[in-house]
C-alpha cells in the first residue's frame, strides 16, 4: 500500500496544480464545430504539457483536427488513455453565467466549457499519472494518451488515424472518457456503446411542389412515407426489418442482463416523471425498460418531414417526404447486414424508389464486465467513493468506441469527473471540486490495481 | 346589335385608356401581407375613379382592409362583379425584368404585379361598364362592384363585410375575379370552387425532446403520426374518415360530369409530363382524371414534421409530430360535419389525444352551367374568342365564391384577362395586351346578353 498512500498524499497536496492546467485547457476556444486554428493550438499545448513529463508525444491527423498521441513507460502492460480536448460550441452564450472559456470557481463548483466534456477529465488523469511516475518501473507499467479534437462532431476521421497506428494503440487495458457520479454518489461506469446506423429515408413525387388543390391525382409522398414506417416498427416497438435481432450476441444479452437486475431502478422513474410520460414504449417498467434501454437496438425517428412546416397554413402537395431514422444496434449485430436488409425489406414493400442516404455508420462496442481494467476500476471506484458502482451494460447513446474494443481490441472501461449536475453540451457546464480530486484518485487507484489483477 | 356594335366601337377606340387606369391601379403597393396604408390608398383611389362616373361608393371593412362598395343604374336586373385590388408581394424582387410596381409594356405585353390577378380585370371591367354607361336604363341594368382588398391573405374578413351588406350584395347574376385563356385560344371558366377545412394535427410524447439514446422507452409521436396517416386515406386514394361522401350533391355531381365530359385532356398530359409523373394518383388517365380533380373532395397532406428537420444528421427522440391537412368539400359537403366526424374517427382510433386545431373552415360554391350569368357569359366567349370555352364545373383550388352563391345566393361565372402564360403570384407577372382588349369586350357581350336572357 507504499504506492497507494504516496499517490494519494500526492494527489491530496497538488490537486490544486490541475485545475490550474484545466484552466489553461479551458481557455482554448477548441470548439470542433468551428474548425478553427484553436484545436491544433490546443492540441499542441497538450502535447508540450506532456513532453514536460517525460512523455513521447506525436500529433496525428487525416484530414480534421490531430489526435495527440503520448507514451511513458517501459512497462509490460499498457494502459490506453482515451479523451478528446474538442468542446461543444457554447451557445446560446446568453445562457452562461460566466465566461465559457475562462475557469470559474464559485461555491465548491467550477465553471467553463468543457470542464466535465472532456477537459476535466484530461488535467484530472494527467495529475493521476504524476502521482505514479515515480513508480511506473516497479509497476511494470505503460501508459499511452489517445486524445482527438473531433468528439463532439462524431470522430470523422479517428477510425483512419487509428487505424494507421494498431500496434501503437494496442494496450491490455483502456480508460474511456467519461463517467459520472450519480444523484447517490456512487459512480456510473459504462461498459460499452450502441452502434450508429443513421439514414435519411427519401420518398419523391412530382418535380416540384405544387397547389394542393392538383392533390386528387398529383402523388404525395408523405402518405407513402406514412405507410412506409408503420412497416418498419409494431405499436409496440418490436422492429420488422427481416433478420434484424438475428446477430444480437447471446453472450452479451446474458451477462448484460446479469448487470441490469442491480442497477438502481430509481432514476427511472425519476425520468419518467420529468418527461411528463405517463408510461414507457409499450408500458415497460423497471428492469425490463433498463433492458430494452442498455441491451436491446433501437430504430427511431429522428425527424420527419414534408411540404410545408412553418407556422400557420400553406397548401402544397409536396414533391419530398424524407425521414431521419437513427437505429442503433448492439454486440453482434452489424450495421452494413442491417442497410442491406433495410433496402431489399424497403424494395419488397414497394419502396424500391425510396433514396436511402447513409449518414453515419458504425458498430457497437462494449468490453465484458470481467476484463481486469473493468473488475480494476469497480474496484477503485467502491473505495475511492464507498458505494458499489453503478455498471450499465450499454450507455443508451453511441460512440465510437467500437474503434478500440472491436478494432484495436483494446478493453475499456469508463470514469469520469462529471456528475448528475453537470450540464454538458449545455450552459453552465460544470464540476464539483470534491468530484475533480476523487475522480483523479480513481483514476490512480485503478491503475495500481489494474498492475496487481 | 346596335348597343353591342357601339359598345365595341367604343372599347376599340378607348381600350388605351383602361391600360392608364391599370397602371394607375399597379403603382399602389397594395400588398395584402404587408397591410400598408396602401391597400386604403388603392381603395380610394377606386371609390374615386367609379364615383366620377356616376357610381354611387362607399368603403367598409371589418378590422382589415376597406372593401369598396359601388353601383350604377336603376335597372330592375343587377349584375355584382367582384374583383380585389390587394396583389400578392413582389419576392423574390431580383427575379423581376420590371419594376413590379411599375407598369411595363414590351412586345405586347404589359407586365406587373397585379396586372393578371387581379388589376387588370378591375381596369377592363370598368371600360366594359363604360361602353355601356348610356344605354344602362334601356338595358333595364343595374351593375355593382364589390372590390375587396384582402383576398391574396384568404379574405378573412370578407364574410363579415357582406353578412352585413346582404340586400345590397344581392343580384341576378355576379361575374367572379378571374378566369383566363387557354393555350388553344379559349377562355376557362370555372363555375365555382372547392371549400376548405384546414387543420392542423399534432400528436405528443415527452415534454421536451430527448436524446434518441432513449428510444427504446420513450414513445415517439413521429410513429403514431405515420399510423394516424394511413387511417385517413386508402393507397389508391380513397378518404376514410366515416360518412366523408355521404352528403355530396348528386345534382351537381351529374352536371358537372356532363362538363367534364365535354373538356379538354391535352393540359392533363403536358401537366404529367411537366412535373415528371409517371401516373396520377391510383393509375387515373383522361376524363377520370378530371372528374377527380374537378368534382371531387380531396383530402391532402400538406405540411408533415417531427423532431429534426435540418440538414444533416441530429438524434433526437420528437416531442411532438405534426401534420397539417387540408381538406376540400365539394358542394353538398358540409365542412363543420367533416370536422366533427374526423374527430371522433381519431378518438376510436385511439388518437383521443390528438389536437386538431382549425385553420380555415368553409364550404364550396357552385352556381349550375344553366343560369343566365354563365350562358350568357359562354356566349360570349364563343363569339369574343371565336371558340366554344372550357367550363370547368370546380376549380382544384378553394375561393371564398360561397359567401356570394350560398349566402347571398347569386349565380356566379368567372371571366378574366390573364393567360395560360400570365405567372399570377410569381415574378414578372404579365397579360397580353391583346387580350386585354377582348377580355373587356367579353365583359361588355355577357352583360348585354344577361339582360337579354
């Protein structure tokens, strides 16, 4: 426990030196929206922020924002390290109390774009680090920092930088960005993400709009479209897609499912309050709405539209129908298998006309519950904040995750600063003191025990 | 033929005259969405022009644009012609050769917002009453304008004005604003329009929208919105709302069956062609077609939305999901009784939480091919134009005519000096100046053969 108590005390003495670096981090304007000079800038002051501590850094990029690659460690085992110093663009600016990109401390609170996605997060597992090279040889341990500057824009290109560097991101063991304290401080820790298939489903009829009053022999799309997606999915929201719940992976239903029967059923209902619902899709309730929610894919609508949308009444038969359909699928199943069944069910119905434009498009990713950087981080978690972590199987949104367990097979596990409070994407983002100095602990504390599995 | 021939005499000689009064009428910016002090201006000016030819005026209005009121004569038979003085906006303004506010004449045509829909016939309709102002006692005929100044925003206050101002608007027979020349040489008449009921739809989910992460639980309206639209209208066209045909006239369903029979298909196929169909809805082809665009209800999405409907991708689960319908009565239909049973179609459907919010609700008008207004006017038009016209029983389109043939009960026909080429609502809007000349003849010849018949 030398190590251990050395890190803590460490961490406990200089926490105040990181939130000095997340206030350098936070006065980058490195909004990946904006694509401005801000994101090599800041990826460039990580870099030498890094160098300063002895690690080998590089930029990588392949045609967006660089990636800062950095490297310490002569160790057999490897941890991988994955954030993104991109933010969310800080509109509507009207909304903030305080400036975005300049670090606010008010009341055990600090203020700033970005400090709970994903700075905090970088500065708080920089100062983890500190608190361990001294004795990185004696842990036989490695530790390698991905950190990408196009997150928040869906990581368009980090698929071919890291594909370019396989061997480089290879680690027994990674960090996923985020993670947060729930409402009962215990820590939430995903264990993976849905996948991303987005298209943008097109019907046509005439060449352009035309006067409704042509509506008893001019062909309105919008009623084909009406009729298309009542075929895609029951009232009840079992999907018709041909095949689609064949490839699920068994494996992961079963031990995912072992994970939702002691989750905390309270934040559901909780939501469901907020929401004004007065019942899920198809009546679901407590384990079975976290299982549908963490295990099973999704298809929805994300938009919908035809003719005219604005207020008050205009009368046109539209010559586009055109629906965003977001489906996000789950261990096993693969995005491509599903696009091809979409078209061909699509063209069985009689939609063979339908223009089916692919917006996005990949796989699940999720790192079983056993892996020794998962078992390392519940592990820490339950000391650092004495509560039995809060494990979800699958985050109900997606990420590209998939680029490091699937590809680069590296297993992750996630942590994070943030809380139920902290607003992210949102104005007045935030994280609270106490949270930023635990959360490096975590981080330190799962390192050493990840040496010791 | 000694009124008919000095009648003509004198429109041939003087016709230039009507063309300054039409550039007069043009230069004010009487623009009903735009609610100027122009439209009153405009209005005056009318008042003015009729009263120094003896017509007795007066403006009235009802919280919106004056109406101008004015009536020559003291014949036991009274003609009411309609017109309105406001135009639609001059936008997109750098698609205009002209100044739109400018009358511009150039190889025969004279160009101008207004000059088709509907200035030019209010100028050509006062040289016809000219040509006949000293034979109006021999001719046993009084004439009254009704010249509204709000029917490009769908006259919302024009049911008031004459609810008030029955006995003064009733008549013998009434001659509507427009009507137009075909392609071959021959004028369309309409006999009437449809009614509108427009409503608005709107299904709820959640109070707000929610990340698409959430799908799996949280109900999407975009998906009861699709069920909804398919209850409402067969693929082949059918509407389904309950007792939707039920009160449809069969008297005018028979007459206006004999017209179609005796129309035209050539505008039918160059109309497929320009807007790039294949088919007309449910495979419809020549007097079948007709007979559904011009005697038939229909029944139209015009508007269709839910969640994000940008460019590009968002994910989101909608709130809310809307779609705005409208729907056209035919004579007989009574659109209150439409309303009543959609809604309670919804509510057994199990869509009772469906908001249906109206926008516009009236009925049809029709006046029958045998009154003495439209025989007089077909007459006419056969001897001005040299060819049989082309009656159409119900324009596609909606029109305010039931407020004068339903409850002030006159006959009306339609007539007008615009053409197939005259871009009414649309940049660089013109009328021949040809036309513009037999237009007011044609005016002239039905009013003789009106007190003839």
């Amino acid at each position: 426990m030398e190590v251990r108590s050395r890190s803590f005390e460490f961490i406990s003495k200089n926490y105040r030196n990181y939130i000095d670096l997340l206030k350098n981090l936070v006065s980058f304007r490195s909004v990946a929206a904006w694509g401005t000079e801000d994101l090599r800038a800041c990826a460039e002051y990580i870099a030498e922020v890094l160098r300063e501590r002895g690690f080998s850094t590089f930029l990588k990029s392949a045609g967006g924002a660089p990636a800062v690659f950095a490297e310490i460690g002569k160790g057999s085992r490897a941890v991988l390290i994955y954030n993104h110093y991109d933010v969310q663009p800080p509109d509507p600016l009207e909304l903030w109390e305080s400036d975005p990109f300049k670090l606010t401390i008010k009341d055990g609170l600090i203020f700033g774009r970005g400090v709970a996605d994903n700075k905090g997060n970088i500065a708080a597992r920089i100062g983890a680090i500190d608190s361990l090279l001294d004795y990185l040889d004696d842990l036989d341990l490695k530790v390698k920092f991905l950190i990408e500057g196009e997150e928040e824009i869906g990581s368009p290109t980090l698929n071919s930088i890291v594909s370019e560097m396989l061997d480089w991101v290879r680690a027994d063991g990674g960090i996923w960005e985020t993670g947060y304290l729930r409402r009962n401080g215990s820590l939430s820790i995903s264990l993976g993400f849905k996948g991303m298939l987005y298209v943008e489903v097109i019907l046509r009829g005439a060449s352009r709009d035309v006067h409704s009053g042509m509506a008893p022999i001019v062909p309105n799309p919008a009623w084909r479209m009406a009729r298309l997606l009542t075929k895609l999915k029951t009232e009840d929201g079992k999907i018709l897609v041909p095949g689609f719940y064949d490839d699920i992976d068994p494996e992961f239903v079963r031990t995912a499912e072992e994970l939702i029967m002691k989750m905390n059923l309270e934040e559901l209902e909780e939501m469901k309050e907020e929401l004004g619902l007065k019942e899920f899709v198809g009546g679901l309730r407590g384990f079975e709405a976290l299982k549908e929610l963490h295990t099973k894919p999704s298809l929805n609508v994300s938009g919908l539209y035809a003719g005219y949308t604005g207020k008050g009444s205009k009368t046109v038969v539209p010559s586009i129908a055109g629906a965003k359909i977001d489906i996000r699928p789950v261990p096993g199943q693969k995005p491509e298998k599903i696009l091809e069944n979409l078209r061909r069910y699509l063209s069985e119905l009689g939609f063979s006309d339908a223009e089916v434009v692919v917006r996005s498009m990949y796989p699940a990713g999720y790192t079983k519950p056993g892996e020794a950087i998962v078992r390392a981080s519940v592990e820490a978690a339950r000391e650092v904040y004495g509560l039995d972590p809060e494990i979800i199987p699958l985050s109900g949104g997606s990420g590209p995750i998939y680029i490091f367990t699937n590809i680069a097979k590296v297993p992750m596990t996630g942590a994070g600063v943030g809380y139920y409070g902290s607003r992210n994407h949102a104005p007045n983002e935030n994280i609270r003191e106490r949270d930023f100095l635990l959360g490096m602990k975590h981080v330190a504390l799962t390192l050493l025990k990840f040496t010791q599995i």
